[in-house]
C-alpha cells in the first residue's frame, strides 16, 4: 500500500513540473493581462464579468488581426523556417 501512495505522488509530482514547464498559450496570456488589469482597477462582481469579457473579445480579435498578418508576411517558408517566423511573429 504504501508502495502504491509514494507511486501514485512521484506520478502527480511529475506531471507538475511537466505543466511548470510548458509556456502559457496565447489564451492564457491574455486571461493573466485581462485579470491583472480588472485587479488593478479594483472591479468586482457585474462591473468585473462586463470588463473580463471586454477585455477578452478584444484580445481575441488583436490575435486573430495578428495572425492574419503574421501569415501574409510567412509567404513562401516552409516547414521549421515557417513554424520559426511564426512563432516569433505572434509573440510581438
């Protein structure tokens, strides 16, 4: 039995510092500057969820509106060169 627990918290440890590793995607980002921003203005309940959806609509249409140009200027690279670019691109 004991065996099994140390097993079982190795497994969970380790998918832990798997998460840890890994960057945040491009949705997080924006739910961390979005929720940074609503604490910085101190919103609470309604004036909050109306700001947190504001504040993610807009972020969602600048990734798109990203994306679209990232991809414009990516024309003619291919495989990593292409997948290189563009992930650099959507960064800025």
């Amino acid at each position: 039995m004991k065996k099994l627990i140390v097993l079982a918290s190795i497994a969970l440890a380790s998918q832990f510092a798997l998460a840890a590793d890994k960057a945040p995607t491009a949705q997080q980002q924006l739910m961390g500057t979005c929720n940074t921003e609503a604490k910085t203005k101190e919103l609470k309940g309604d004036d909050r969820k109306a700001y947190m959806s504001s504040c993610l609509s807009d972020g969602r249409k600048r990734q798109q509106e990203r994306m679209k140009t990232c991809n414009v200027d990516a024309t003619g690279k291919k495989g990593d060169e292409r997948k290189a670019f563009m992930s650099e691109c959507l960064k800025k």
